[in-house]
C-alpha cells in the first residue's frame, strides 16, 4: 500500500463532509457578504479560534 | 504527467469557480487563499512541528526561524491595519489562563508526538501520510469537547485579553521576535546558523497569505474552529443533545451550526489546505507512491489520543500554532507569546515520547 490510498482516503473523507453539508443545508449565493471584508464597512462575523463567544 | 498536472489545476479553479458561483465571491476568495496554504506548506515543506523538533534535538533554527520571519512579515502590515480598522477586521485575541498555559503545554507535547500541529494534520492528511489521516477526524473531535467545556476551564482563572496595538504594539512585538531569534542564534549549532532560500520563500507565500486571509475574511489565519464545527454538526445531526454546552448554544454558535461549512471561513481554509496538500502531491512524481510505513498497536492508538488532545488543547489554549503563535502573536495578542513559552516546553517532552510510542522509525 502506499500514500495514494491513504490521500485518496482524506480528499474522499473530505468531499463526503462537503457533500454531507450540502444535503442539509441550503446555500443562497444572493445573501453573500461583500468579497472583501476590508473596505466594506461590516466586521467580517466569522468563528475564530480565539473566540468566546456569549 | 502533463494530463494529470492539467487535471490538477483545472479541479482546483474549477472547485474555487463553483465556491464562489454558488455560495459568494468571498467564500471561494477564502478556499483559494486555503489552496495556497496548502501549496506552500507541502509544496515548499514549511511545517511547524519538524522546525521545533530540528531546533530541540539538532540545534538547527533554520526551520523556526522562518516561522518568526513569517509572523514579524505579517505583524508590519496586520497591526497598523488592525489600528485603523478595527471596525472591519479583528485580531486573534485570546484571554490567558491556567487552562490555557496547560493545554499550550500539552499541545506542544502532542504535537512532538504525532511531529504534526494544526495545519500539518491537514497537510499530512492530504499528501497521505496514514498518522495524519487517522488523527484528523479525533483532532475534530476533540475540538469540538474542548470548545463543550470551554467555559469550565476559562472559569478556573483567566485574564482579559491583552493587546499590542498600534505602532508602538508593532515595535513591540518586532522587537520581541528578534529577541526571540537571537536566543535561537545563540543556541544554534555554528554551522546550522543561516537561513535557506526555501524558508525565506516560504515564509514570504505564507505572511502574503495570512494578510489575504485577514483582508477578505476580517479575521486571521485560524484552524481549530472549522474542525470543531465540523464535528459539531456532524453529532448534532445524529441527535447529540449541544444544550449542555455554553459554548455551543450561544447565538452566534448556533446561527453557524445551522449555516454551511462553505460559510466558515475557518472550515474554507482548511479544506483548501487539505487540497492543496493532496494537489503538490499528486503533481510531484513520485509524490504518493511512498510505501505507507507499518505501526505498532500503540502508535496506532498513540495517533487517536494524540489528535484528540491535539484538537482539545487546542480550543482551551485559544488556538493552535496558527491561530495562537502564528496569528495570536502576529496581531499582537499576548496569549500568543505565552501559548508558544508554554508549547515550546510541551514540545520538550513531546519530542522524548515521540519514541517511547512507537511513532518513530517505522517501516
């Protein structure tokens, strides 16, 4: 056996979660923020590592 | 080759095109800025644990060294931009704790152990290295229980958090780096005392990307959240009750456990370094035909606790290499400086047990 397997075991790992996600939720390209935060006037809103949230 | 190269490329644009049609222009800007960390840690052999292993057992900073440049890079431009628009972007602010000390320590000690961090298990993952396959899903995992128990552990005793900003947070903290590098210097071997064209290179790619990453999405570099996520929707689908967690069923948690991944700018990133690893791979010639190496029982396990802890450790220390050393420090947080003290030393450990669990010498 050789990396091939295990790498092609990660992307497969990886396309399952995204194909999981895009089952159950429901993406609306018009509610998209604007490309770049900077500039845009509006904090960014996403999740951070760092984050404590409450 | 060149079909398969062809190939390559075209997935890769062809996946960006679809991110940014389908779900908006930012999120497949993100998944690019992904695909090229993953390019340039695999592709130009840029990590963060071998680096710190090369120093503690050979002396040799070339590899840390460009992990300082690479965040000194960054904090020129991502400090005074923070200074000035704090109302769109923000920094990596973390509070310091006990919990955050000890969990720094124990991730630098399973990072040794497993020789990945945060951004290594997804490079491993992607270029088929089976150590970081196997740790990746339980590095998931234990993001998502460390992020369950969070404020547990915060409530132990932590401060607010502290910020260098400004200019003077600039001078500060590119004063600390240098400090930092010339005890690295000073400890080096005599011959092992310059940096290598690569590094720098590297180095260079890497800040150009966080500062991407800072720009389009309003936030730095991070990985752990996205992992956390992940596994969060996936137990919550199959009907783990999150009511018991503060931290998962705070509003904001909750508003992006029912958003897609494709959203999280976190979760993008990640994706795009896993792909990004497996595309350098699968390019080189002969990238994936390594014989996978035969474990022991107990490097197997060694590899499901060790990314367990890794992904635990990770949310109570605020970050991981990335989130915490790399942006932490880079946008002038000083949980940053006290995660890598605190890792640096785990790592010493790390580096004696790597051994001990049958994670070295493999064939």
């Amino acid at each position: 056996m050789t990396r091939r397997l295990t790498a092609c075991i990660a992307i497969s790992l990886v396309v399952a979660t995204l194909a999981f996600d895009l089952a159950t939720e429901s993406l609306n390209p018009f509610n998209a923020p604007a490309p770049i935060v900077l500039g845009s006037g509006k904090p960014g809103g996403g999740a951070f590592c760092g984050e404590l949230p409450g | 080759m060149l079909l398969r190269r062809g190939s390559l490329t075209l997935a890769a644009a062809a996946l960006v095109a679809a991110v940014s049609i389908f779900v908006g222009l930012r999120y497949g800007l993100l998944l690019a800025v992904g695909l090229g960390f993953g390019l340039v840690l695999e592709g130009l052999r840029f990590g963060f644990a071998g680096p710190w292993r090369a120093m503690i057992l050979h002396r040799n900073p070339a590899g840390l060294l460009g992990q300082l440049l690479a965040i000194a890079l960054v904090a020129i431009v991502a400090l005074p931009l923070l200074a000035v628009r704090g109302d769109e972007l923000s920094g990596a602010q973390g509070p310091i704790g006990w919990a955050m000390a000890a969990a720094a320590f124990f991730f630098g000690m399973a990072m040794q152990v497993l020789l990945a961090c945060g951004s290594g298990t997804l490079v491993n993952a992607g270029s088929g290295n089976p150590v970081g396959l196997v740790s990746l899903p339980f590095f998931a995992l234990g993001s998502f229980f460390g992020a369950y128990h969070l404020f547990w552990w915060t409530g132990l005793g932590s401060l607010p958090p502290v910020t260098l900003t400004g200019l003077s947070g600039t001078a500060v903290t590119l004063a600390a780096l240098a400090l930092v590098a010339g005890i690295l210097l000073l400890q080096a071997s005599p011959d092992q005392r310059r940096l290598p064209r690569r590094i720098i290179v590297a180095a260079a790619l890497l800040a150009c990307l966080a500062l991407l990453n800072l720009v389009v999405s309003g936030q730095p570099w991070g990985i752990v959240y996205g992992l956390g996520l992940t596994a969060a929707k996936s137990l919550n689908f199959a009907g783990m009750d999150l009511s018991g967690s503060t931290f998962w069923t705070t509003a904001s948690s909750v508003d992006r456990l029912s958003d897609s991944i494709l959203t999280d700018t976190t979760s993008l990133t990640n994706i795009g370094i896993v792909f990004g690893a497996f595309g350098v791979s699968a390019w080189r010639v002969d990238g994936l035909s390594q014989k996978l190496p035969r474990y022991q029982p107990k490097a197997w396990i060694s590899m499901i606790i060790g990314g367990f802890v890794l992904g635990y450790c990770a949310r109570l220390a605020f970050g991981c290499n990335v989130g915490a050393f790399f942006s932490g420090i880079a946008t002038g947080s000083l949980h940053g400086w006290v995660w890598f003290a605190a890792a640096f030393g785990g790592a010493f450990i790390g580096v004696r047990l790597r051994p001990i669990l049958g994670l070295e010498g493999a064939k």
